[in-house]
C-alpha cells in the first residue's frame, strides 16, 4: 500500500518533469499539492514550482 502511494506520487513529479523537457508542457505548469503537506514530496513541490517560475520568468524576459 505504501509502495504505491509513494511510487505514484515519484511517477507524477517524473511525469511532469519529462513533460517540460520534451516539450509537452510549459515552465507555467505548477504541481498542486496542500499547502499543509510538510513532508519531503511537499518540498520537493515547493522547489520545483519556484524552479520553474523562475524558468519561466527568465525565458519572458528574454
């Protein structure tokens, strides 16, 4: 049961990721999650979501 709680939350976060790599998707994607999730999937989105804004806002500007 937890193997695959954790292994689909993995396959969603690499999902998403090869998405904007190939091109699928765009830097203005934001993984939704609670904003009480504190545990390291929570973070783990939190950082991504800055990454990728900040992605975005350096590809507007140029």
């Amino acid at each position: 049961m937890l193997k695959k709680i954790v292994g689909q939350r993995i396959e969603d976060y690499i999902k998403s990721i090869d998405d904007i790599a190939t091109g699928s998707s765009d830097f203005r994607f934001r993984f939704r999650f609670s904003e009480k999730q504190n545990d390291e999937f929570g973070r783990m989105g939190k950082g991504l979501n800055k990454l990728f804004s900040k992605l975005h806002n350096t590809i507007e500007d140029v």
